[in-house]
C-alpha cells in the first residue's frame, strides 16, 4: 500500500473551536487564547491494488476558487475523480469539511466526490445533525442523506473483505476506526481518538473528548497490540509525524 499525507497546514483551535492558520516558523502558541490546542489537519490517501482510499476529508477550505484537498491530491499525483472509496471516522468539522462544495449556481452544497462511495456511520451522521454547530456544519454534510454513492454503516464490519471498521465511540458517541489490511500490511487510522503519536504512549485523558477515559484506553489497546503486530499508524493531528511503523 502507497500512504499519501495531504496536509492542510497548522491550526490552534481553542474553546471557540474555530481553526486558526499557525505558521510555526514564526507564530507563538502563548499568543493565542490560553487552552489553544495546536494540531495539523491531515486527510490521507492509501492506494492499494483495489482502491483509492481517501481518509477523511479535511476542513474544505478554498484557494483560488478550488477545494484545497483537490489541489492536494493532484500535488501528489492523483486525479480527485479517480478516489474511489472515502472512509469517514466521524462528522466533526475539520474531518469533513471537504465531503462536499458550495455549487454557486444552485445555492446548495454537493457531494465533492460524486464517483466515490462515502462510507459513514448512520447513528454519527443523526447525531450531527441533530447536535450541529459549531463541533459539526449540518449544512455542509445534509447532502450525504439522500446521495446514491452514501453507504451507510451500522456497528462494525468490513468492506471488500480487506477494510475494517469498529464503531467505538471515545471522541464523539459514534466515531469509527479503520484497519486497512491488504499485501501483508496493516493501516490503521483510529481519526481523533487516535490524532498524535504522543498521545500514544501516555495515559492521556483529553478534555474535549466526550469520553476521555475510553479514548485513553482504546488509545493504550490500539498503541500495545499495533506495535506487536506491526501496524502503520496514521495520525491525523500530528504535525511532526503522520504516519508511524
């Protein structure tokens, strides 16, 4: 399997939970709020003999009138058009901010990738949309409810008989993790219960998880049985290192 990190750039995010551009070659943490957290926004790609995997999908920024994660992808050589499966772990938005764009003419927002197939948890997207803002964009997401390419997953199983999915809660009530295995190799993608390598190797309780000391011990489950198995990790928030093993 081929890994592919799309980095979006540095953000601090702080109870507001706005995300905020952070240039680490000049911007200080202690000048913003107090609390801010500073975190990478880190869609991947995983090509395999079967698929293109896209892992998340960003916080859907623009530049120049184009979806930054379309740029991304065709920076590291891949045609938007040809993904063909989008894995969601949760709906947060700057997990999902790029599931869909605005179509100008229409007035309404549309699924990004209309030839790939999203797989999303059914219970997460009712929870978003009932919860929205400002952790969740219910208009950004409304289009995934009635789209023909939306398989939508209740609980745990697998797809193609190589990607497996765990509903396991932790971060937010219905978050997913994925184990990729394909070619004698492991991915696993545990979204924000899993986002930093560091927060592998403590017993770190977050705050802005909905439940802590779960993601803590999944967190502890996932870090002891990966490292005897030899998995690669893939850590959405992590500035420093986005894929580990």
């Amino acid at each position: 399997m081929t890994i592919l990190p799309l980095s979006e750039g540095s953000f601090t995010i702080d109870k507001t939970k706005l995300f905020i551009p952070f240039d680490t070659s000049k911007d200080e943490l202690q000048d913003r709020p107090v609390g801010s957290l500073l975190v990478e926004i880190q869609p991947f790609v995983i090509i395999t003999p079967e698929d293109v995997l896209l892992l998340d999908a960003g916080l859907g920024f623009e530049k120049n009138g184009e979806l930054q994660l379309f740029q991304n992808l065709r920076e590291a050589g891949i045609d938007p058009g040809k993904v063909t499966k989008i894995l969601m772990s949760h709906l947060h938005k700057d997990h999902a901010g790029g599931i869909s764009r605005l179509n100008p003419q229409a007035r309404k927002y549309e699924l990004a990738f209309p030839d790939a197939t999203y797989y999303v948890q059914r219970q997460e997207f009712a929870f978003a949309m009932e919860k929205g803002f400002p952790s969740y964009m219910p208009h950004e997401i409304e289009c995934l409810k009635d789209a023909a390419n939306v398989h939508w997953l209740d609980g745990d199983g697998v797809i193609d008989g190589y990607i497996k999915y765990e509903l396991v809660g932790g971060h937010c009530p219905y978050h997913q993790v994925f184990r990729i295995v394909d070619g004698g190799e492991t991915v696993f993608f545990g979204g924000d219960n899993a986002p930093q390598l560091q927060q592998m190797k403590s017993k770190f309780v977050a705050k802005y998880d909905a439940d802590g000391k779960k993601a803590m011990e999944l967190r502890q489950q996932w870090w002891e049985e990966g490292r005897a198995a030899g998995w690669k990790f893939l850590f959405y928030h992590d500035i420093k290192t986005p894929v580990f093993g």
